[in-house]
C-alpha cells in the first residue's frame, strides 16, 4: 500500500478539496509546495514527471491531478499513461504526496487503473448526505468571518450562484474576500462581486454552442434568465466571445501557442485551452456567419421588429 498516495472521488468536490487541505496540512506542506493539474486538460504526464522531482528547499511537495475522468467509462488516457502511472505509484516516493481528485458519482470499476488505484493506494469517496439550506449556509459562513448580509443583498446573492456546495463555497470565500473592512454587505457590493460570473455562464454558452450540446445551452440561458440578465447584454457578450475567438485565430496564424494566449488576454490556462480549442475547429466562415446574423438580430430588436426576449431565444434555438 502506498501511504503517499491517494484517490478522493464521489460527488461532493467541496469535501474532496477540503480532505485534500487536510492532507497537505497533515504532510506540513505548504501552498507554494504544491502543484495542480487538470489531466482533461493536460493529461497526466506532466503530473508524473513533477511528482518524480525532487522537492526544492523543502521536505516534501504536493501533486494534485484534478478531473480525473479517465477514471470514468468516459475515459481518455493512453496504454502509456496507465503504465507511467502505475509505475510512479509502485515506486513510493516518499518526498511527493500526490492526491488524485475524481469528482464523479461513479468510476469505472472494471477498469484496470481503477482496480489498481483501489487495492494499492489510499482511497476515500465524498458524496453529498444531505439537502443543504443555502441561505443559513451562507449567513453561518459569513457570521464565522464577523460579517452580517442584509436580507435583500442575500436573495440577490443566493439566485445569482450554483447551489452546490463546491461552488457555494468558492462564491461565499470570494464574497468575504470582496468585503474585507466592512461589517455588512449590501445589494450593490453582491451586485459587483457576482457580474464576473455572469461572464463565465457566457462563456460557458458559447462553449455548449460549439458543442453542440443543445440542453446545456439551454440550461445556461434559463440561469441567467433567473437573475434577470438583459437580453441585448447576453447578444453583445456572446458577440465579443465569437470576435475573441476570430482573434485567436489570428494569433495561432501568427505563431502564438497556449501559453501565448493565456498572456495575451490575461486569463485562466483553462480559459486559454478552449479559446485555442475552438479557434482551431470552428470555422472561420461559420464564426463570421454567427457574428452577422447577431449584428442582424441587433437591428432588428433596436428597430423594433423583433423582442429581444424572443430574437435571443430564437438565435440560440436555431443554431
């Protein structure tokens, strides 16, 4: 068994990074000694070969590989990986702690590398027990930082965020964190600190509409229809998003590669993979086509032929 090594699954990803903490703290292994990859997005080479790394100017150093849905029956990992993998954990590498997060209701038992995972190293699953109140959820959670929420200000907050308890809790962290000096948060403090997830839903849309995947598209328009965003704003931001995505294919032309990107636009390197991923495969004839039929709709809804309501749910229904 390999103590230095564990496998944290199930559907609660707030307790996995939670148990993950406690892992790294119990290990006395700080922040800056720790490295996260995200093995839908990279695989897990890179992991490995960093958990192989000696550490620098400490005892021990921490591996988290997130997302890993090559646990799952809708695997995407090489005969290659599988044996890399298997191979660092045999080795037992006692200066690495390495946590592999699965944040899914169930893996695929019949697996090989879950068969192993299983017998060879620590493993734990997180699912959520119980209906969570969201509202005593938040105004516990901001009562424990000495702060206090007026009753309109937290309507506003809890319909404008996903309720589960992941998610909650990173928009509640970011909320304290926005109201550091203050006593109590009001309506127009939820209003600024909430606006940049709405960038991300639209982001996520233009994702879903790449995808093709009809049903998360519409899932995320009804989101932000229930927090009473404006329908010429949803327009004008899924039109900067396709004008984004012309840019990008602009830079690739040029040369640039991901890391280019993610500095170019200043944003996340998950961001950055699917703002490349999609400049690679959508063509360029389609995004324009896009772009003009919303400069279209636009005239219409201002001209008064069409209600924006409505000329926005028929664009995303027809494409």
């Amino acid at each position: 068994m390999n103590n230095n090594c564990f496998l944290f699954y199930g559907n609660d990803n707030f307790l996995i990074k939670k148990q993950t903490k406690k892992i790294f703290v119990q290990n006395s292994i700080n922040e800056d000694a720790i490295e996260t990859y995200d093995a839908e997005e990279e695989g897990i080479h890179l992991a490995l070969s960093n958990a192989l790394t000696l550490p620098f100017l400490v005892d021990k150093k921490g591996v988290i590989i997130k997302n890993a849905s090559f646990l799952t029956k809708q695997a995407k990992i090489t005969k290659e990986e599988i044996e890399d993998l298997i191979r660092f954990l045999d080795m037992n590498v006692k200066e690495t702690i390495l946590v592999i997060q699965a944040p899914y209701d169930k893996l695929d038992n019949q697996s090989k590398i879950v068969k192993y995972l299983k017998k060879h190293i620590i493993t734990k699953q997180y699912n959520n027990q119980k209906e969570l109140n969201v509202y005593d959820f938040v105004k516990e959670t901001l009562a424990e930082n000495k702060l206090k929420i007026e009753p309109f200000a937290l309507t506003q907050f809890v319909n404008r965020i996903n309720h589960d308890l992941d998610s909650l809790n990173n928009e509640v962290e970011k909320l304290i964190s926005f109201s550091y000096g203050k006593d109590i948060i009001n309506s127009d403090m939820v209003s600024e600190i909430t606006s940049k997830d709405i960038d991300e839903n639209i982001y996520d849309l233009v994702n879903a509409l790449f995808n093709n995947d009809k049903t998360k598209l519409m899932e995320i328009y009804r989101d932000l229809n229930q927090i009473n965003t404006n329908p010429i704003w949803i327009l004008s931001s899924i039109t900067n998003k396709f004008l984004e995505i012309l840019h990008t294919k602009a830079l690739l032309k040029m040369g640039y590669n991901q890391k280019d990107i993610l500095k170019y636009f200043n944003i996340s390197s998950g961001r950055a993979y699917y703002m490349k991923k999609n400049a690679e495969e959508v063509e360029e004839v389609l995004l324009e086509e896009y772009i003009n039929q919303l400069y279209d709709l636009d005239y219409q809804i201002k001209s008064g032929k069409i209600d924006k309501k409505l000329g926005l749910e028929l664009f995303l229904l027809k494409i």
